[in-house]
C-alpha cells in the first residue's frame, strides 16, 4: 500500500487559490479513479475536482468556506502500489481524521453505478457578474439522474411515507424551506431526489401535485427557542462581497415611475395568437425594445465605470443582463447584442439563457459582460424597490407586477392595467435629469408599443 496526495491543481486564468464548497467522499470511504471529490470555487468558476486514482480516502484537509492556495493538499488517499509521497503519517497535521462514512455517504456507495468518466468542469463563471451572477450553490451540484417519487394522492400527508426518521432533519436549502412553510407542508415527508436526499423545490411542488394537503395549520402552536449557525460560504459569501462592493463604491439613487401597459398587453395577446408558431412572447422582450431605444439617446446609461482608472467605458452594444430565479438564487445571464434582435430572436434567445441558468450550464461568457441589467420579480413584484446596481454598470431597469388599476383618462375615471419601473443609477455618472428622460423614454415606447417596431 501507498500514500497519494491529491493537490489543488492550477485551474488556469491566473487563479492562486480556491475556495472549498463542498466534500463529495468522507474519511474511510473507497473511491475509483475519476469519482468526485471535491467542488472549489474561484472568482472565475466553480470546479469540480476528480479523483486521479482509486483507493480509500485517509484525510481530507481544509473545511468548507476555506480558501486554499494551488498546490496545496486537498485529500490523502491509501492506494494500492507505491503513490505519490511517502507513508510517514496516519494523516496530515491539520487533517480531518478518519471515522466511519455517515450514513449519507454509504447510502450514496451503495446507488454507485459504473464508474463515468469526469475531468475538472467549470461549472459556470463569476468574475465581474453581479452578486446574482454565480455559480449554483454546492447543494445543487452533482445531482443523481432519476425523477422525483411521486407520492399518491390522499387525505392528508401523513398518508404519505416518510423516506427519514421523525426528528431527522431534512435537507433542503432556504429557498425551499420558505417555500414549504409558505404551502404549510412538512419537508420532514417530503421525498427528496437531490444529493443525499435533498429536497429540490420541484420535489415539493411534485409532492403538493400528487395530492397532498398541508398540515401545519393543524399543529398546535408551540413556543420556538434556539439559533442556528449558517456559515455564509461559497456561493452566499460571493454574493455578499459582490453586493458589499456595489453598495460601498456607488451612491444609489432610484426613480420609480408607473406606467400604462394596456394596449402593450392587448398587442402582446394578439401577437401571441397570431404568431404562435414564432414562439411565446412575455413583457421582457417588448421592454428590452424600449431600452436599446432608450439607451441610444442617453448613452450614459449603457455603461460600466472603471473607479480607479476614473474611466467611463460607454458601449455601443447593448448586452442586457437579466435577473434569472434558480434553485441557486438569482443568476444574470447576458442577453447580448440585444439591438441587432427582433422580439422573437430575443424571447428565444432569453429562454435558451435561462433554461441554462437554471440547468446550471450557462457558460462564463453567457454570465458576464453585460452593460445595463433588467431585474423583475414577476408577480411577486410589488409596487416599488429600489434594486441594486450590477456593479461596475451604472444602471438597473426594475420590472413590479402588471395590475388592474383605476385612473384618471380624458377626466373619466377608468379600469387600465398598470406597471410600475423602479430604477437606480450611480449618481456620479448619471444626474437625476437624465436618469428620468432616460425612464421616460422607456415608458413612452411601452405605452406606444407599435414604437418599438421602429428601428
């Protein structure tokens, strides 16, 4: 028997370190060559890091949420033959010491198929992306093929077995556990199909489909004590420092600003109808229209601003970032080149980009390089926000929910559907004055929706 030592490698691009964001193997676990071991981040990438060999894990060194340098130790294997060091020590100093797989790592051993063959990935970049530009979360990597269990429909969920211990608690990420409280279900009977049981937010809406009934109405209220210690690591720790950097660097100001959408919707209506085969048209594609409109007479805008150089780059190009949901949280792919698209190349074009975003295979490319951002949080909008500037950018477009409003036309009081815009600027570079000519451009293109068919 040998002693290898498996090392951070160079991940290229200048990157000097990396930061741990998830073990996929445990001390005392046997592994084969090219199974996962570990998923590091970058300001470049999240990449996930096989196995060169097949032995059985001794050590792991380093924590998640720590950065380590390249070169540096990552896992200490037993192989058979030699290795790659000598065997001077049980492990490391520093190490993790072995013990016994949890019982999630022996349950993953024992749905091991056939080994696959795997080398380093980039899963997706976020160097100069806005904080909701980033990597999936380590939670969501690495997920096992097989649809979510289906529960059968019945009276209530305790029908429905439970795939943990009662007490156990269930895996799931925040996103989810608001989303499960929101429903009033009890994730503690909800399947989970992720890694080691996780439960996705599909899992949970498959479950309430099939049937089930909440029941945390029914629980007796109870008096709730304790404080849980979440580390904010990885893809949360990026987020943090990306949205600390935007709000230290540039003083915001917003212009909130509603607007008339009904002839836009009766057009959008009639458009899908006419044209369904040409695919479905949403409000992005139309407001993406008034922007590149927009932004071609106030210039100021579509820009991204170097501090230190003291440089203001303004773009010709307009590539539009466009806030995307994900199981990750928010992610911003790059609609690029959005003035030389029609409506329907940019419907098109914005599904191809969020279905990647949410796959979690949109490229670096796709994730960075935009010069103006569209934040909307669709029915969920609210009357108004105050969005956070995709720093280095100088501008965010925000979209509030579209609603039956009643308002004063020609001095009769009428029934219109009714948008609110809710934008911030750096104000170094962009005065109040433009800011809202810029705004009131985009409106009154929306609100003349046979404008934007002008070039």
């Amino acid at each position: 028997m040998g002693r290898y030592i498996v090392k951070l490698p160079d991940i290229g691009e200048g990157t000097t370190e990396a930061e741990i964001v998830a073990w996929h193997v445990a001390p005392g676990q046997e592994i084969r060559e090219e199974d996962p071991l570990v998923d590091v981040m970058t300001d470049k990438a999240t990449v996930e890091i096989p196995a060169p060999v097949g032995g059985t894990v001794v050590a792991l060194s380093g924590a998640v949420g720590e950065k380590r340098p390249v070169g540096s130790e990552l896992v200490t294997l037993d192989v058979a033959g030699e290795g790659n060091v000598a065997k001077t020590s049980p492990h490391p100093p520093g190490a993790i010491a072995p013990g016994p797989p949890s019982p999630a790592v022996r349950e993953r051993e024992k749905r091991r198929a056939a080994p696959a063959s795997r080398t380093p990935t980039a899963r997706k970049g976020n160097g100069d992306a806005v904080a909701m530009t980033l990597a999936r979360t380590p939670s969501a990597l690495g997920r096992e093929g097989g649809e979510a269990p289906r529960a059968e429909p019945g009276e209530g969920v305790r029908q429905i077995p439970s795939l943990r211990r009662r007490g156990e608690k269930p895996l799931a990420s925040p996103a989810v556990r608001r989303r499960a409280w929101d429903l009033g279900v009890e994730l503690q009977f909800v399947p989970g199909t992720g890694p080691d049981g996780r439960i996705t937010r599909q899992d949970l809406e498959a479950y309430i489909a099939a049937g089930a009934q909440p029941t945390l109405a029914a629980r007796p209220l109870a008096r709730r004590d304790g404080v849980e210690e979440v580390p904010i690591t990885g893809l949360r720790r990026a987020i943090a420092e990306h949205l600390q950097q935007s709000k230290r660097h540039i003083p915001h100001f917003s212009y909130i600003e509603e607007v008339d959408v009904t002839a836009l919707e009766e057009l959008r209506a009639e458009l899908n109808t006419r044209h369904e085969a040409r695919g479905h048209l949403t409000l992005l594609p139309f407001l993406i229209r008034a922007i590149v409109g927009a932004v071609a007479e106030h210039p100021q805008v579509n820009a991204r601003f170097d501090d230190e150089a003291g440089v203001l780059h303004r773009h010709a190009a307009v590539h539009i970032g466009v806030a995307t949901q994900t199981d990750a949280g928010l992610m911003v792919p790059v609609l690029r080149h959005a003035e030389a698209l029609d409506l329907w190349q940019a419907a098109a074009e914005l599904r191809r980009l969020s279905e990647a975003a949410r796959a979690g295979k949109a490229t670096r490319e796709e994730l960075t390089g935009s010069t103006i951002t569209i934040t909307s949080l669709g029915a969920l909008g609210g009357l108004a926000a105050t969005p956070v500037i995709n720093y280095p950018e100088v501008a965010i477009v925000g979209v509030n929910r579209i609603a039956e409003r009643p308002v004063v036309r020609d001095g009769q009081v009428v029934v219109r559907r009714m948008m609110n815009l809710s934008s911030s600027f750096d104000h170094r570079i962009v005065d109040g004055w433009e800011a809202a000519s810029f705004i009131q451009r985009v409106k009154h293109d929306l609100e003349r929706p046979a404008l934007l068919f002008i070039a």
